[in-house]
C-alpha cells in the first residue's frame, strides 16, 4: 500500500454484526466462547502430535498445520471481532485492515492447499499402501507444506498488489465485521472491474486446482475401497477418510457459497453468516472433527494424560 493510497480515507469503521446491544452481549459471550474451544482444541492438537511419537507419521504431520492454521485464521479475525462487540468505537485503521485482509487470505489459501495434500496422502496411504513410506518420504511431506504455504503468500500478494491501487474517497463505513474484500471494493471510488477478474482468476484457480486435487484423490479412493471384499477393511478406509471429508466439505461449502460469485450479489446478512461460520465456528470445529472421530488421537491423549501424572 504505497503512495497511491493517500486519500482522504485513514481508518475504516466496521459495523459489524448488529446494532443491539443486548445481542452484541450474546454474541460477545458465544464468540468468546467458540475461540476459547479454538484455542484450546487447536494447541491441544498440535501438543498431542508433537508429544507423542507414534503420530509422527504424515497424516498427523500435515493435520498439526492444519491446527495451526485454524488457529492463525481465528485468531485473525475473533479477538477484534469481540473488541466491536464490546465497544461503541469500531475504527481499524487503514493499515490494520489491510494487514488483516491480507493475512486472513494467506491463511485461508493455505488451508485450502493443505486439504489438498491431507487427500493426496489418504490416496497414497490406502491406493498404494507398500509404497507408502517410500512415497510420503519426510522430505516430501515439508515440501508439500512448504509449496501450500508459498501459494497462499502468492496469493495474497496479488490481492494485497491489486488492492494497492484502489482509492477510497467516499464513505470508510464497511458493513462487515471484519476486512473482508467485497465489501472494501464496494467502498472503492475507483473502477474495480479489472481488479474484480484478476482476484477472482487468481482465487478461482486455485480453489479449482485444490479441489480438482481432491476429487481426483477420492475418485481414486473410491475405486480401491470397491476392489475390497472385506467389510471391516471397507470400513476402517471409510472411517480413515471421513474426518477430511468432513472438513473439506464444510470448508469449501461455504467457501464456495461466499465467494464464487459475482460481487454485485454480495448480500449482507447471508455473506456475513457464511463468514462467521467459516472464520469462527469452523476453526473450532477441525480439531472436534479430527479428535473424536478418530481412536488414535484418543489414545494419544491417554497415553500423553498418564505420562503427566
């Protein structure tokens, strides 16, 4: 954000979710709530991974970043989220805002990758179950984390680049509770059309390059699962992949439905649930669906409690 932005517009206000004081409390104490369980049940993941040797293996590897990352998103957009639940003064300045855009569009980028490399690994674990070892190396693994976090700085550096050059003349009022971007082009008194179809190209990619990742892995999943005779070992392969269908489902669900539209559409109270599902709840949810679904997490947490005693 260079010279180009020194307008008349220093600092934005967000008007958040409602103007009721009595339901600003109720969201207040829920939100709080939700990012305490965040939190607790993100750190907690990551401990329980890092203490216990016997999830050292890829599959808990790239869910340990998904517990970070889930904890970076939240922790983006929740604490001043509470902050304008509690006060009458919603200012964020310019810069804050833009930083928080930027870092909410890197984290959510790299997440979306990340599921893509959690699906090639369930592809490689159950399709190619020898060469497993040989496949998921330690090496390649860091790789594939290190390529979904350089993605998301990439594109959040294209939309950060294209939203340098916006100007904001008229009103700083953003009707959201937080940095969003079709809000803040809304607010642009420069024309947007060409900026619009850049981010949505580069957004569009890759949401359609991870979830093609994903399909393809599955489809080929599903292929496997269907040679299987056994109906325990049909089972444990479902049971396997059902907590990251789960999270991609829920994840791209509304993901989709906020954003792969055109802005024109953008509707204040429908966008603003999807994104508090999608920043606040869903950070929460990861680890709950991660966690209770799946016996050795459960027994990993056993084993790191009687080593505590």
């Amino acid at each position: 954000m260079g010279r180009r932005n020194i307008t008349q517009v220093s600092d934005f206000i967000l008007m958040g979710l409602t103007d009721s004081e009595e339901i600003r409390l109720v969201l207040f104490t829920l939100f709080l709530l939700i990012y305490l369980i965040t939190v607790l049940g993100n750190v907690g993941m990551i401990l329980i991974i890092s203490l216990d040797s016997r999830l050292h293996t890829p599959m808990y590897f790239f869910l340990s970043h998904l517990s970070f990352l889930d904890l970076s998103y939240s922790s983006v957009i929740t604490p001043k989220t509470l902050d304008n639940l509690l006060n009458s003064t919603k200012n964020i300045s310019y810069l804050n805002c833009f930083i928080q855009m930027s870092c909410f569009i890197f984290l959510g980028a790299t997440e979306c990758f990340l599921l893509s490399s959690m699906a090639y690994d369930r592809y490689a674990a159950i399709c190619n179950p020898l060469h497993y070892p040989i496949v998921m190396y330690t090496r390649r693994c860091c790789s594939l984390v290190f390529g979904c976090y350089l993605i998301g700085f990439m594109d959040s550096f294209v939309n950060g680049l294209c939203m340098s050059r916006l100007h904001f003349c008229k009103s700083n009022i953003i009707f959201h509770f937080f940095c969003d971007l079709s809000p803040i082009l809304a607010l642009s008194c420069t024309d947007t059309h060409d900026i619009e179809i850049i981010i949505s190209t580069f957004a569009g990619s890759s949401l359609v390059l991870s979830l093609l990742t994903i399909a393809v892995s599955y489809v080929s999943i599903l292929s496997t699962i269907l040679k299987i005779t056994s109906t325990s070992s049909k089972q444990k392969v479902f049971s396997t992949c059902a907590s990251h269908l789960l999270g991609v489902t829920v994840f791209y669900g509304t993901m989709i439905f906020t954003y792969l539209k055109p802005s024109k559409s953008y509707s204040l109270g429908k966008d603003q649930i999807a994104s508090v599902f999608y920043t606040i709840v869903i950070p929460m949810l990861n680890p709950l669906i991660y966690s209770l679904r799946n016996k050795e997490v459960k027994n990993a947490l056993s084993r790191v409690m009687q080593k505590m005693k």
